[in-house]
C-alpha cells in the first residue's frame, strides 16, 4: 500500500481504532471485534506484549480486508520491526524525524503527534501529511482543533485522546480528517470477559456517528 493510498484509505474509514492490550490474543479478539463492526482499519501500538507478532498475524489474517498499522512507533529500529511485520502505516504520539525518514525511505505512511501549533508546524516542515493531535480531548476536544483550524485550515488532523461515539459528530465538525479512538472503543474489560459484542456494538456506533456528520459537513480536502 502507498502513502496515497493509506491517506485515501484513512480519510473513506475516518476512524483508526487505537489497540493497546495485555496480550496477543487479547489484542487479536479487539482486532476480530473492531473489523466485525465495520471498521476495516487498525492500530495496534508497540505497548501490546510482542507487538510485531500481533502485527505479522493480524496483517496475514486481514490482508486485503483491513489496514493494518503499527502505534506508539518511537524509534526508527521500532519503526523498521513494524513494517517487516506487515505494517501499512506508523502512528507517533510525538515527532520523530527518524521515524518520517524510515517511512518515506519505505514508501508508507508515517503518522507524528503533534499538540502545539508549534509543533504542527514542525510536523509539517518535516513532510507530515497527515498529524495526530494528541492528547487533544485534554486541551479542548473539538473546540481545540477548529481553534489549530484557522491558522491550518488545509491540515490534515486525526484528533486523538477523549474521541467517542458521543463527541465524533463534533470533531468532523470542527474539522477532523479521521478520528483516533482508544480505550473508548477498545473495551478492554469487555473483552476479558469475553463481551466481545460491546466493542463491535461500539464500533457500529462509531461508523454510523462520522456517517452521519459527514453527510452534513464536507471532509476536509
């Protein structure tokens, strides 16, 4: 998958469930839940145990039917275990130039957080397509990104942290490009006790909520 086609791909999903877990097959059950309740793309981050199984194995099972991307990529040498375990594209909570480098120098897709305007511009000045604003329901939720909006009116924001069913509406309102969902998706109580239903009921919930704003309001260009 090229970088345009990861960009196009995040833009027609909107949504990029965050899967953070204790172990492989608890990672694998959200993945199995998450694509089960329509969302056929998927970040599993370096903080699951043996994060580049769970990657190489999700990506064999999903190839074709889901995207499959790496989060909490801090490092180039983390970067390169991810993309020889199958990943399409690479999620930073911050900026890492070496992280940008590794992905241009591969051909996919490398995601940095960024929270500042400061540091947006700093994303952007390092070739950044696309930026997660994170922890963005700490410093405002959807307020916060149309206020990064008007001095960036043509960024392409993926607002993490805080996102929901409740808010999503809001957030492709003030601007977002995709939205990253975490532990508000990603039950992991839930799963542990086999619930697996919620987080697919969840992420139906999702899917229909950024539908729906997007039939109001134009995805940003």
């Amino acid at each position: 998958m090229t970088m345009d086609d990861a960009i196009r791909r995040i833009g027609e999903v909107g949504i990029i469930p965050v899967v953070r877990a204790s172990s492989v097959e608890e990672a694998i059950r959200a993945v199995e839940a998450i694509c089960a309740g329509g969302i056929p793309l998927i970040e599993i981050t370096m903080t699951v145990p043996n994060a580049a199984t769970v990657i190489r194995e999700v990506s064999q099972q999903y190839r074709g039917t889901a995207v499959i991307g790496a989060g909490t990529v801090t490092s180039a040498e983390q970067g390169e275990q991810c993309i020889r375990a199958g990943a399409e594209f690479l999620v930073s909570p911050g900026l890492s130039a070496a992280v940008l480098s590794l992905a241009r120098a591969s051909g996919i897709l490398a995601i940095p957080g960024a929270l500042t305007p400061t540091e947006l511009m700093s994303a952007q000045d390092h070739g950044a397509r696309l930026v997660k604003i994170f922890p963005c329901g700490n410093v405002g939720g959807p307020k916060y990104i149309k206020s990064l909006r008007a001095p960036f009116p043509n960024a392409l924001m993926i607002p993490t942290g805080g996102v929901n069913a409740a808010n999503a509406a809001d957030f492709i309102a003030a601007g977002a490009f995709a939205l990253g969902v975490g532990a508000d998706l990603v039950d992991l109580q839930a799963l542990r006790r086999g619930d697996t239903a919620k987080v697919t009921a969840t992420a139906r919930e999702l899917v229909q909520a950024v539908r729906t704003a997007r039939g109001t309001v134009s995805a940003p260009a």
